[in-house]
C-alpha cells in the first residue's frame, strides 16, 4: 500500500520544474481520502478537510518526498503531528486569523507585508475566477463565513462530500497560484 518516495521521484523533470508542486495532486488522490477518514475520527467532519491541507502543506513546505524510504508513513506521521499541535497554544488557525479589513489597517504594517499581502489576495481572488461558481461559493461559504461543511452542503442542496470537494479543488487553485509566482 505505501509507496516508496523513489517510485514518485522516478518521474522525468524539465529543468525548472518542482517536484513537490507536480506530485501535489498524486499525493491528494493517493492519501486525501485515509486522511480524511483520520480526521473526520480524530477531530470531526468540520474540521477534517482543513486538516488534510494542512498536512499536503507541510509535505509541500518540506519540497516533495524525496529522501522517504515510506512516504504513507511519512505523511501519517505529519498527519499525527497536525493534530498534536492543533490545540497548542500559539499554533495558527484559519478561524482565529485577521479578517482583511484587520490587516489593511494595521499600524505596523510594512510595506514588504502590504505587498504579500496584496500578492495573495490576487491569486485568491483569480483562483476565484477560475473556480466554477458552486466551487467558489463553497470556499467563499468555509472560509469567510467559517461555516460548518454540513451547513454549506445544506444550503447550497448539494452532499457534504461535495462541498469538500469544491473547498479542497479551490484551495489547490489557490497554492499553485501561489506556487506560480515565487
């Protein structure tokens, strides 16, 4: 069942090319679904999505699987991590993060921080536009409105499972937006 990193590495790059960014969506298909059982047993079904992204983040933070004799353990081991550190004090939280209009009025503000900023609310905002328009009413719904799958999926007459599905298609937009331009 678990795939040694060397099967994923064996793939032929083109020079510029980022390994970690390319496996993103094998890694997503091979090991979303367990991790999303994981989390839906270990933290809920509110919560479950946001944890999966988290660990493809740091998977693709780390910059692929390279060096992993066993990359399903490995990211299990990441997965064990996340939940570790979700109730830590000072660990960061989509839900207790600065609304938008917070940050645009900071104070201490740099211009090196407005400028980040601005940079990733224009690929959120263009990975918006790319999404089709149920997708991105659910990201919207989840991420702004902090509303609970069950909710979106109740108010937009669709299953739970699809709204995971627009919110996890629309975040993966949004990282290889974000990808693209650094």
């Amino acid at each position: 069942m678990f795939e040694r990193a060397g099967d994923l590495a064996a793939t032929p790059q083109t020079p510029g090319s980022d390994p970690a960014r390319e496996a993103f969506p094998g890694w997503m298909a091979q090991y979303g679904p367990a991790l999303r059982a994981y989390f839906r047993k270990k933290a809920g079904a509110a919560e479950a999505e946001d944890l999966v992204q988290e660990v493809f983040l740091a998977m693709q933070a780390r910059g692929g699987t390279e060096g992993i004799e066993h990359v399903g353990r490995y990211i299990f081991r990441v997965a064990a991590n996340v939940m570790a550190g979700r109730n830590r004090p000072g660990t960061w939280r989509w839900s207790e993060h600065a609304t938008l209009d917070e940050l645009i009025l900071a104070d201490e503000c740099s211009p090196e921080r407005a400028l980040i900023a601005k940079e990733t609310l224009e690929d959120l905002l263009a990975a918006l536009k790319a999404s089709p328009p149920r997708a991105a009413q659910a990201f919207i719904l989840h991420r702004f409105e902090q509303l609970p799958y069950d909710e979106i999926a109740r108010r937009m007459g669709v299953s739970v499972k699809a709204v995971e599905m627009h919110v996890r298609r629309t975040m993966e937009r949004v990282m290889l937006l974000m990808e693209a331009r650094t």
